[in-house]
C-alpha cells in the first residue's frame, strides 16, 4: 500500500504539474481510502464499484460535509486513473462512481469561526451559561450525541487520564478522549455542580437542570442552542447534532484518520470489542490532540 501511494504521488507531481496544496490533499485522501481498503482486506486492484459505494457510504454516515466527500472521491478516481494508464488495472472501478451535489440536503457543518462565535454570545457571569459553554465545548471536542451527552455520569469520567465512558446506540460503550482544555472546563463545572441542591437519584449525572435540581433534557439542551445560535446571528439549521457533524468534518480536515473517526463516534458499524482490539486508547486520543483544531490553537 505504501509502496502504491508514493507511485501515486509521484505520477501526479510529474504528470499533472498540481499544486502543493492540491497535491497534499489528494495523497492524503487516496492514503485514508487505501487505509480503509486494508481494514476491509481488499487489495486496490480488485475494487469493485460496490465496494466504492460502501466507502462512499461510511463518508455519509459519518456525516461528512458533500464538499469533502466529493474531494476525496476525486482524489480516489484519480488513483484509479492512475492504474489504468500505468497498466495495473484494465477497467476503471470509478467509470460509475458519482460524487454528491455540494448542494445536497445533508446535515449542516459549522465553521471554527461560526463555534467562536457562538460561544462568545453565552454569558458565563450566569450559572446556566457556564453549563452551557461546557456543553457546547463537549458536543464538539468529543462528537457525542445529544442523548449521550444528557446521560453522562460522573462514574463514566475519568479526567485523570483523560477519558469518559459513553453509552451510545444500543448500549453499546466506547471511551471517548479528552483534551486538556476539556477536562479543566468539567473540572471547573464539576466544582460548581457540587455546591447544587440535588433530587434523589440525580446524584450521578454530570449536567443538571439548576432550576429543577435534575438532569438536563433533550429539549433543552437543543431549546438552548438554537438560543445561542440566533444570538451569534447565525442562520444556518442548527440543533445539538450539528456540532456532532462538525467535529466529524474537522477532524477529517485536519487530517484523522477515518477508522479513529468512526470509532469515537461510536459508529454502528464498529463495535465495542473492535474499538479494543483494532485501535488502543492512545492512539485514539493522539488522534484528537493531533489533528482537533482547539486542541492545535493550545499548543
């Protein structure tokens, strides 16, 4: 595979005289493409537009914006042009393959700027604002979904090290990395939470309601937000999942690798017991430390 990809490389900078730029980002797409072949066990030369499809379709559930999927399905067709015309293929597998209208209804992906500039709108001289900012920070440092994040528990985190413990679809489990910044922001909630007047069996659930001394619904978190959201004047269709969405896109961006993706977001298609044995925790939390972008602006 890697010896594939340095040929590949090497043919688009000598052949189609491409950007710097142009040029990183087709290696690195054609690179996590190859990446996931090798997990699926299927070599390059005998991908079929099916498999293709299901690629494509891991992109989709991991709600990749359609302006990055149709990049990285570009760079794929030109992988495969690239076999073609050096002879190590005699038909192209991407003849059929088409690339998602950057127009196309998916869910909404938020910029770095626009998740600054909601958050600054959010008053932290207010009890609720600053479980607010914590919440926000969460939905998008760590890609949970909303009903994750209202059934977290104290005895699910372990901000020592750096993890929490998340119960996603189906009971399924997965640890989840944090950053630093992360962890001080709970830290920092945690501390205020215990000074709380607390309901019977409340006790463990790390966001709670400061007027119904409970834990936080999931109408209220997304009634919370869209608050937020108009107040930044932002006009884009926004509830708790979006940040889910964004955090998946940047960590694309920047350059993780799909595998880690899926895993920290806890995808159906990888269960509990992959996430242990394919990827340790280490390299999952190298992962968002490396290629997160808050986590880039602290180093």
């Amino acid at each position: 595979m890697e010896n594939l990809l340095e040929k590949y490389r090497n043919y688009i900078y000598f052949e189609r005289s491409l950007s710097d730029n142009t040029l990183d980002a087709y290696t690195r797409d054609v690179s996590r493409f190859l990446e996931w072949l090798s997990d699926e066990g299927i070599h390059p030369q005998d991908v079929v537009l099916d498999d293709l499809h299901r690629f494509a379709s891991t992109l989709y559930d991991m709600s990749i914006s359609p302006r990055s999927i149709a990049r990285i399905l570009s760079g794929v067709r030109s992988l495969y042009y690239f076999l073609l015309v050096e002879g190590y293929i005699e038909q192209d597998p991407t003849e059929l393959l088409e690339s998602p209208k950057v127009g196309a209804h998916l869910p909404e992906v938020l910029t770095a700027e626009e998740i600054e500039a909601i958050e600054s709108t959010i008053d932290q001289s207010l009890p609720e604002e600053r479980r607010d900012y914590t919440i926000i920070e969460l939905l998008y440092s760590c890609g949970l979904r909303v009903s994750e994040l209202c059934e977290l528990c104290i005895s699910d985190l372990s901000l020592k090290d750096g993890y929490m413990r998340v119960r996603g679809k189906g009971s399924k489990q997965r640890l989840v990395p944090m950053s630093e910044r992360m962890v001080e922001l709970l830290e920092i909630w945690l501390q205020e939470r215990s000074e709380m007047d607390i309901k019977p069996g409340e006790e463990d659930y790390v966001f709670l309601s400061h007027r119904r001394k409970k834990h936080l619904s999931r109408i209220t978190v997304f009634h919370n937000i869209k608050m937020y959201v108009e107040r930044a004047g932002i006009t884009k269709n926004i509830s708790p999942h979006t940040f889910r969405h964004t955090f998946a896109t940047h960590m694309l961006e920047g350059g993780a690798n799909l595998r880690a993706i899926q895993a920290m977001l806890g995808h159906e298609s990888i269960g509990t017991t992959e996430i242990y044995t394919h990827i340790n925790r280490a390299y999952l939390k190298e992962q968002v430390l490396t290629y997160f972008p808050r986590n880039k602006n602290r180093t």
